[in-house]
C-alpha cells in the first residue's frame, strides 16, 4: 500500500469536498433545546477495560447537580469481550448519567501485566498459583465508573469505562455543581491527557490487548487506549488484595495524582514517586505491554506523549486544557467541525502546497539517491570493511589497509588505498580508511575468535562514518544481534575463507541511532538543499528461512520496524516523523521462490503477502495555526487493497480521515471525524457526485448533496445550509 498515495487520497477528498467554494448561511434557529422530562430511546453501548472484564456488572444512573443519584435507570452485564449495550429507562429527565461496572463473585478480569497479576487467589482452574500474562482471574476489588454528560431522545452514545473515565468522573464530581458542562471538561480534559490524538476516553473502546488475534485488524487507537489501561494495573499493588492487584487503590492513587486537573510529568527519584503516579510511569507500563505483545505503536502516541513528557523539567505537570466549543450543543459543534475541515483544507491546499511540494521533491530525490548511493558506493566499502574487520580478527598483523592482507575481490575490484586497522581489547578500528571515493572510519567490536557464543551473535557499532562526494552517513551506535537455536563456535579463519558453517538462527534485531546526508541526486548532481535524516532504526526479526540446496540462512521477515527522528534541509525546512510498523503473520510467512535458480526469492503474490499494521507520524508547522501533528495509519486487508486513516491534530482539535483504498484510487466510502465525536459520513465510489450525512451520538444533523451546477450543499437540522 501506497502511503504518498493513500495521503493524496485523503487530503485529495476533503480538498474537492470544502476548499475553495463560497458558502451562504440562513440564519439559523435555535438548535437543541434544554431536554425535557422522559427521554426516550436512549442506549449507552462501549467496552470495560483494565483488563478486560467478563460478566462485570453495569449500572447507569441519573445525577442531581449535587452528584446524588436520582434514579437507578438501566443495568446490564459485560460479555466475554468486555462490550456491553444498554437501553436507558423511560423515566430518565436528562441530566447527567453515572454508568458504573463493578465485580461481583463471577466477574473475571484479563490480566494484561506483562510480569503478571500476583498469586492466584480464586477458584479458577489454573496450571500454577501464579496469574500470568493473558489469563483470567476474579478481581478482589474493581469500581470503575463513566460520566456521560446529557442525553437526548434516540440517542446511541458510546461510553467505554476504565482507569481515565474514572479519572474524569473524579474531577467532574468534585466540582462545585455537577452540569453537563463539567462532564464535558472533565472528559475532554482527560483525553487530551492522553495525548489529544484521537484518543476520545468516552467514544474509543479498547480491545484485549493480550489477544493477537484481536489486534491483527484492529484500529491503533483502541489498541493504544487498552495499553494505558492496562498501564495502571501495571502500577497496582499486588499485597493488599490478596495477591492480585488492587485496582480499586490503584485509581484512587491516579486520582490523587491529578491535582489541581495537572498529572506530574516525571517523579522518578522525587519524594512523590512511591505515592504518586505520573505520566511517565504510564507511558512506561504502557510501553512495556507493547513490548510483551512484540508489536510497536502505529498511532504514535506513546512517542507524542513522551515528547510533553521530555518538554515538562525540573517535576512539572502536564496541565490538559479541554477541547473548543465542549460546551456547545451537538449542532454547534457539528457546524464546528465544519469549518474545523474547511480552514484546513484551505492551509493544507493553498497555503503549503508550493512550500511543501517544493520539499517533498528534495527529499523524493534525496531518497532516490540514497538508495542508490548506499547500494552501490557506500555498500561495496562497507563490505570490504567487514572482511577487513574479519581479517583482523583472525591475528593480521599489518596495520596498514592498503596490504595485501586485506585485499579482496577479483583484480581490478576496488581496494582500500590508505588508512589503518587496529585491534585491542576484541574492538577493531578502522581510521581513514579510503576505498572507491568513500572515506572510512569505524569502531566494531564482535565476539571473540575461537569462542562458542550460546544465545546470540552480537556485533556492537561504537561509532561509523562513511564519507563521499555524494552521500554522509554517520552511525553514532549501533547493535546487530542474530538469536541462536543452538551455540555457534566462532572461527574468522573459517568464515574469511568461506568454509565456516552456517549459524543455526532463528531471528534477530537491528538498532541503530543514524544520521544520512544526501548531497547529490542519482545522476550526480548536487541538490538545491542537501537533505539529511537524523534519528533511530530498529527491527526485530522472526522466521528464519534457509535455501535448500546451501542451507544458507536466505530471509528473515521483519516482525517490528520503527524509524523515528527528523528530516531536513538546509533551507531551514523540518519535520519530525516516526514510521512504524508491525507483521502480524511474520511467524508464518515464507517468501515465494521465483523462477531460476532455487535463490531467487520473490517477496510476495496474491496468495503469499505480508500482512500488517503501518504507522507513519510527523509534525508541520502551518501558517497562523498550532503546530500540527499528523498520523497515517494503515492496515493491509489483501495483496494490493487496506484500509488507511489520517489523523490531524493540532493544539486540541482533530480530524479524522478513514477510508478504503488499493493500489491505485480510493474506493466505498469515506469517514471523517474530530475529538468532539462528531461524523460525517461521505458515500459514493468515485466522490465525483457527493452524498452523506453529519452524525452526533447517533443522530443525524445535516445532510451533504451534489447540486445539478456541481456544488456541494450542506443542509443542517436547523434549517440553514452551507454550499461550496
């Protein structure tokens, strides 16, 4: 899948759908009346997550402005998934709802702490005493509530309840007098606690989190809310419960944490840290949850949130702000978010188009010539370099590359012309080593000759450079590790000769913190503005496949890839961006051997494909607006067809852009969304002749229309409308 054209596709339709046109507006009417008594057809629906929880019970419950219930007004209970639906009785009077799960003696919680959940202490039927990762278990203690701040007739709200509407409920019941206002702060808050990156602590509903299979299509925002919550039962005591953890203390020590509508943004080594529990401390257990499940973060908020983190010193707080227009009614904000996609289409297509345009070209070329150059200029030195390094390795006395120790190839292939080679304490350096126009210069330490090494092989990069006129590349450190299946006796002599066996290796990891500077394009000629990247590579590799006839290892599939840091030019032109991405078949997958020789490998078919998760994150500054975040992710659905969402959040705001596409143009339908919620649904394949609707908690608020003139005609409940 395409991401460059997944992009165009997406900004593509909200550019032809809302930039550019004129639009008139009637004047509008009153909008949502103050709800009165008996509110009919309401159903809540969503997931309990801190774990998952099976069989939780489910009340909702109608608050007075004080926080006292009013009235009992619809109970359910969990399934095995967590999800639960609910249908509001007819006697509720519209104000604020309390939906509360608790456990009783058959409720079971998932345990999604990666070192465990404590000592089993229930009646379920286990192998040992212990509750490991992924298995269930009879919570002591578990009260975890959701404030939902209004309903109105034919409502369907989404509400999910864990650790962060709980949190939000807290905040919102301390206030002076519980309104629909507060609620809405409260929730609003507490989401852009969590990053303000699409993540609605109400309307985005976790997963379990301990099931692959769950997370193979799953959207990467749920899954990163079901890390968080699950962060908290990292932090939970496992002694006062009786050996599993006490959810119940856990959240009240959240919430006396968020002091003031402020978490602190890093304790470690404070005072607080044992009594406290800080935004780093989630990010950590949220992390170390992605870790057990081996998949990285394609939403990329764990890396937003740990960017606030580094930004707030010497143990300050992060102090969320709630989203615009929180308080305004479900139409104002549906004609909000509007114009929220209108003003960015607008930035997007004429205010960055030339700029943008112009630095995309650098770096596509960069990129181009980069490829090139690594291939076929700083690949060959970096080879001959290894067997130099291996040459070292097996006691060559010269010091100088240009002996005939360390030639290699057939005659005429190109040789090291100067510099030196040294050896101490099992690291080889290489000073000024000049090869082919490329310059040199590196610091490796590998296993010692003649040794038996019995998990991995491990070459460590203390530092590298290679120079040319075309390309710098500078590793600043660096770690090559292949997993043994069984213990692998080391002889240089051997492997420099190539009668050394092959290790048996079942996978591996690469992680490297680089910086590449292109100069020149693939033809050699210098660039406007040398474009350079700085950041982290890393990769985990599974599935070792071997040729048949050598047994030479021949492939191994990249379960995990991340690349994350900056790209720049020396027009004083930036961003930052993180690509992740995740295989969720790399235990299985085996490439296809091509016609030719039983070597030949092609990587895939329409019956053999990778299938995966990608995440590509960056930040733009735009004109007159905050800086933005953006977010592409994709999930592969066949051969040449997935789906993709770009999410853009800037400041508080959001949009959200969901769609199908194939290799070569979007088709079905398209959704956009925001934080508040908000929805608008766009149907028909080609989007040449627009329709759809805007959507809030359920109902319908405006209709979108293809006009006979070609225009597009927004007509709202209210009466007014808007054309363009």
């Amino acid at each position: 899948m395409n991401l460059k054209t997944v992009l165009g596709g997406c900004i593509g339709i909200a550019s032809i759908m809302l930039v550019g046109c004129s639009g008139e507006e009637s004047d509008p009417s009153p909008s949502n009346p103050p709800p009165s008594s008996g509110v009919d057809n309401v159903t809540l629906d969503g997931t309990a997550a801190k774990g998952i929880i099976n069989g939780g019970n489910v009340m909702a419950e109608e608050l007075d402005a004080s926080g006292t219930v009013i009235a009992r007004i619809g109970s359910t209970t969990t399934a095995a998934d967590g999800s639960y639906t609910l249908t509001i009785d007819n006697d509720y009077n519209g104000g604020p709802i309390k939906v509360t799960i608790s456990a009783d003696e058959n409720t079971q919680m998932k345990c999604d702490v990666p070192s465990g959940c404590g000592m089993r202490t229930d009646d379920i039927a286990d192998s040992d005493t212990v509750i490991d990762f992924s298995e269930w278990y009879k919570p002591v203690n578990l009260t975890m509530m959701a404030l939902v701040a209004e309903a109105v007739a034919n409502d369907t709200i989404s509400v999910s309840i864990t650790p962060y509407t709980h949190l939000a409920a807290r905040r919102a019941m301390a206030a002076p007098s519980l309104t629909p206002a507060e609620v809405s702060d409260a929730n609003s808050r507490v989401s852009n606690l969590l990053g303000g990156g699409g993540i609605n602590i109400l309307n985005t509903q976790p997963l379990d989190i301990t099931d692959a299979m769950a997370l193979d299509d799953a959207d990467d925002k749920r899954i990163a809310y079901a890390a968080l919550s699950a962060a908290i039962a990292v932090l939970a005591d496992t002694s006062a419960s009786g050996g599993s953890p006490d959810i119940n203390a856990a959240l009240e020590t959240l919430w006396g944490s968020f002091t003031d509508g402020k978490l602190v943004a890093d304790d470690s080594g404070m005072a607080t840290d044992d009594s406290t529990i800080s935004l780093q401390e989630i990010v950590d257990g949220a992390t170390s949850v992605f870790a057990q499940m081996n998949i990285a973060d394609t939403s990329n908020t764990l890396v937003s949130l740990q960017e606030t983190i580094d930004a707030t010193t010497g143990g300050g707080s992060v102090n969320p702000d709630p989203g615009p227009g929180t308080g305004d009614t479900a139409l104002e904000k549906v004609k909000t978010f509007v114009g929220d996609v209108r003003t960015w289409g607008t930035v997007i297509e004429e205010e960055t188009r030339v700029k943008g345009d112009a630095f995309a070209t650098q770096v596509d070329l960069a990129a181009t010539a980069a490829d090139a150059s690594v291939s076929a200029v700083a690949g060959p030195a970096i080879r001959n370099a290894i067997v130099a390094v291996f040459r070292r390795l097996t006691h060559t006395t010269a010091t100088e590359l240009n002996d005939d120790a360390y030639k290699t190839g057939e005659q005429g292939d190109p040789q090291f012309e100067s510099g030196t080679i040294a050896h101490s304490g099992g690291v080889v350096t290489i000073t000024d080593g000049v090869i082919d126009g490329v310059t040199i210069n590196l610091s490796v330490q590998l296993p010692d000759n003649e040794s038996t090494v019995s998990s991995s092989l491990t070459a460590i990069i203390s530092s590298a450079t290679l120079r040319s006129a075309s390309t710098d590349i500078t590793i600043n450190s660096g770690a090559i590790n292949a997993t043994l299946v069984t213990p692998y006796f080391i002889d240089y002599v051997a492997v420099d000769t190539g009668t050394a066996d092959q290790p048996d290796v079942s996978g591996g990891s690469i992680n490297l913190n680089a910086e590449l500077t292109q100069k020149q394009d693939d033809l050699g000629a210098e660039l406007a503005s040398p474009v350079t990247f700085a950041g982290t590579l890393s990769t985990t590799l599974v599935n070792a496949v071997k040729d048949e006839t050598t047994g030479e290892l021949s492939w191994l599939t990249p379960a995990t890839l991340n690349m994350m840091g900056n790209i720049s030019d020396t027009d004083g032109n930036s961003f930052d961006a993180s690509l992740v991405a995740n295989i969720s078949n790399a235990d299985s997958f085996t490439p296809v051997t091509g016609p030719g020789s039983d070597s030949d490998i092609v990587l895939e078919d329409a019956d053999n494909w990778l299938v995966g998760t990608i995440g590509l994150s960056f930040e733009l500054q735009l004109d007159g607006l905050p800086k933005a975040s953006i977010n592409i992710s994709g999930d592969r659905t066949a051969f040449e067809t997935g789906t993709a969402t770009v999410t853009i959040v800037y400041g508080v705001r959001e949009i959200v852009i969901a769609g199908a596409f194939t290799d070569e143009a979007s088709t079905g339908s398209v959704t956009i969304t925001n934080q508040d919620g908000v929805i608008m649904n766009i149907v028909n394949a080609d989007f040449n002749a627009l329709t759809g609707d805007l959507e809030y908690n359920g109902q319908t608020y405006g209709s979108i229309d293809t006009l006979e003139n070609g225009l597009t005609k927004i007509t709202y409940t209210d009466g007014s409308f808007e054309t363009f």
